[in-house]
C-alpha cells in the first residue's frame, strides 16, 4: 500500500515504468508468455515462482490495474474477474463448499440475491437473508454451525440502504467468518470498508470505476487481516494441504496473499472468469478520474433529489444524502464525504406514472447499466428485479412504482429541466 492520497492513487498506482518502458500502462494483448526452459515453466504450474505463462490466470495489464484498486482500497491482495457478479461468485465460493452456510443482507442487487438464493443453493450453499435493520438479536440467530462468511453492500442497489458496518462485521468477528461487501456504489473515494473492520470487499468496476459504460468487469481485494489460521478447521481449504497443487498449503506458503492466490489458482484456473487486458485497460482510464467524477455526481444527485422531493407530483425520494432520509446518519457515520450518484424516487401516479414518465425522457435514458457519466432511469420491478417476486422484491427494498435515476456528470440544470417536461405529460 503507498502512501500516496487517494486522488494520486487514481492515477498513478499500479504501474511503475522503468526507464524506457511505455508511461501508460500498456496493454498485454497475449494469451500466452515464453520461457525458455521446461523447469521454468513447471515451477510457475507448481506455484514455486510467480510469473504469467497463460493469460486465464493473469496477465500483465489485469495485474496492474487490480493492484491499483488494492492500493485504493488499502488491501494487501487484488484480482479482476469478467464482471460483479463473477466477483462475488469468487468471493464467497472461494471459502464455500457444499454444505456451507452464509449470512447476507437482504438489500442486494437483484442478480446477487438471485445468485445467492437460488444459484449457489444448487450447488449445495445455502443463504440466510436478513434485513438490513436488523437486530443485534437476530442477525446473530442467522448464524449456524456451517456459517462461512457474511456478505453486504455499502450502499445496496437499487434500495439504497446504508450498511451499519459496525453491527455485521462484529456479528461476523465473533462467529469466526469474514465480512465480505460490495463496495461498487461508494467505491473507495467514498468508503474504504477496510477502515470499519470488513475483511474482504469487491466491485462492479463496470460501474463507477469505469464510468463510461465501455466495459464489464469485477474486482475481489482482500485486506489481508482475517486470520484464516485461527479458524483453520473452520477454512481447511485455506490452511489444509492442496492436493491439486502438491499439497501447498496457502496460508503457509502464502501469508496475507492467501485468499487471493488460492482465488486465481483454483477458481479462475478451473472457471475462467478473466477480464480481457482490453477491459483492463480501459478500466484503467476510468480509474484515473474517478475522483474528480464521484464529486460531480453526488453534488448532481443531491441537487436532483431536492428538485424531485420539491414536486407535487412526486410521492417520495430517497436517498442516503437527503438530511432526514432514514440512512441519513448511518452515512454521516460511514460515508461523510458523499454517498452515490444513483437515488430512487416513486410518484404518485404509482407504476404506470412512473413507467409514462420515464418514457417521455428526451436526455435521461431508459436503459440497464447505472453508474457512468450518462444520466440514466431504469424501474427495477421490471427490468432487472424482474425474476423476484412480490416478496422477494420487497425484502430487497423494491416498491413496485421505484425507479432508479443514476445521475450523470452533465450540467444539473439539463438534467432537471429533462425531468421537469417529462413529469408535465403524466
């Protein structure tokens, strides 16, 4: 980790240039590297070197970028992954067998809570979804013998809902798991959740760090503090002989390294979810003004959520920003220096004023992503929570007349006039 303030991080970590070499970090546009020996190759194979021989379990310009992320983040290990979902596959299935348990917060994004209710249930982990605003009480009854980790977002998507830190990381400490969080809505110039005692955390760099809708990608850093030794039979897979790799034992031979080193070697070695060099690269460039980007779009979101809290014909609006919002202190508390640009806002019209004013929207699109420099609505009820139902959509914090605005970096006063004709045709 450098010493480096963040704004300097965005642009300058991850890659160091020696005398000669390219100044912009270049792109490995390679599936496969030369040596020159047998032996030299069988040791990089048998983890006894480190090195890139095939571009599915890492790659120069990936390598460069995720220890970017890592050093924004404060962690000690990162790796990139083909998208936030893979990430958070990885993340949870690199400590997790058939037979394991996890505990998550039930304010997620539709396609995590469908990847942990349903798809990794198939193969054989089950998930125990609790609100939110959960009790100490009763988050720690969500735990069993066969617990593995705890999982949640900072700011959860499309909700909005603030994670009180505090409460889960020490409902996760004290049964022995590691705290594993998306941090994708903050992202690190908002919220390191290392700094709160989260162990693990994890992007959609599809997103933010992007920022301009170019790529998919994910990302898993590892803070390197839980002590996986010190629940060695709980995490065998970590601190047992790999018979895979000649009975390496990952925490021995690989220290803080060891989460992230057993992720690339197994997972990504077996599933290949590599992000391309191309993607990292142009991750990269979005890494390198996400600071100045993260300002803008909290000051826009924060302008349009008080415009749209001031309309007769809006019903409600949240977001974590708004003094008086119900995780309004919790963001003062985690998140002082701005939450997100994304709000959600129903009208009074219900789901099909809100559906009619969405399609009468001439500078705000109608489309799938959130979280780049484009101002874009989607409602969540139909389109990317669509495979819940009622119940499942309103344990994630998803009322049918919700539409999710992720508000751009354009001009505030564009933005406002847009929603201004569109909110006259209902």
């Amino acid at each position: 980790m450098s010493d480096f303030r963040m704004e300097t991080k965005c642009v300058q970590s991850g890659w160091t240039p020696k005398k000669g070499e390219p100044r912009v970090l270049p792109i490995y546009q390679s599936t496969t590297f030369k040596y020159d020996t047998s032996d030299q190759m069988g040791r990089l194979f048998d983890l006894e070197d480190s090195g890139y021989f095939y571009t599915r379990l890492q790659n120069p310009t990936n390598d460069a970028v995720a220890a970017k992320i890592c050093d924004m983040e404060g962690g000690v290990a990162a790796m990139l992954t083909s998208s936030g979902q893979a990430a958070n596959f990885y993340a949870i299935m690199n400590i997790c067998e058939a037979g394991d348990h996890i505990v998550c917060s039930s304010a997620l994004y539709g396609g995590t809570y469908n990847l942990f209710a349903h798809t990794i249930r198939k193969m054989g982990v089950d998930a125990t979804f609790v609100e939110p605003d959960v009790s100490e009480e009763e988050l720690n009854k969500a735990f069993q013998e066969n617990t593995k980790a705890v999982f949640g977002e900072t700011i959860s998507n499309p909700s909005l809902d603030v994670l009180d830190f505090d409460k889960f990381v020490k409902a996760a400490h004290d049964h022995g798991v590691p705290m594993i969080v998306d941090n994708t809505f903050a992202t690190p110039i908002n919220c390191r959740p290392f700094e709160w005692g989260v162990d693990i955390v994890t992007h959609s760099t599809t997103k933010y760090m992007d920022g301009h809708a170019t790529c998919v990608g994910g990302a898993i850093v590892d803070s390197g503090n839980f002590d996986w030794e010190a629940q060695g039979d709980k995490f065998a897979c970590l601190t047992q002989p790999d018979e895979t790799y000649h009975g390496i034992i990952y925490t021995q031979k690989f220290g803080k390294a060891a989460y992230i080193t057993k992720a690339t070697a197994q997972l990504m070695r077996d599933l290949g979810s590599i992000q391309s060099p191309e993607n990292a690269f142009l991750l990269n460039i979005g890494l390198e003004t996400l600071h100045l980007r993260m300002a803008r779009h909290c000051e826009n979101a924060l302008k349009v959520a008080k415009f749209l809290q001031g309309h007769e014909k809006v019903a409600w609006v949240h977001s974590p920003a708004l003094e008086g919002d119900k995780n309004y202190e919790l963001a003062q508390k985690y998140l002082p220096n701005g939450t997100c640009g994304v709000i959600t806002f129903g009208l009074k019209g219900g789901r099909d004023a809100s559906i009619k004013m969405m399609d009468s929207l001439k500078l705000i699109a109608i489309v799938t992503h959130v979280a780049d420099a484009r101002s874009c609505v989607l409602h969540p009820a139909s389109h990317t929570h669509r495979q819940m139902n009622d119940q499942e959509l309103m344990e994630a914090g998803v009322q049918p007349d919700l539409i999710r605005f992720s508000v751009g970096i354009e001009n505030a006063e564009d933005i406002i006039d847009d929603l201004k004709q569109a909110l006259e045709n209902i």
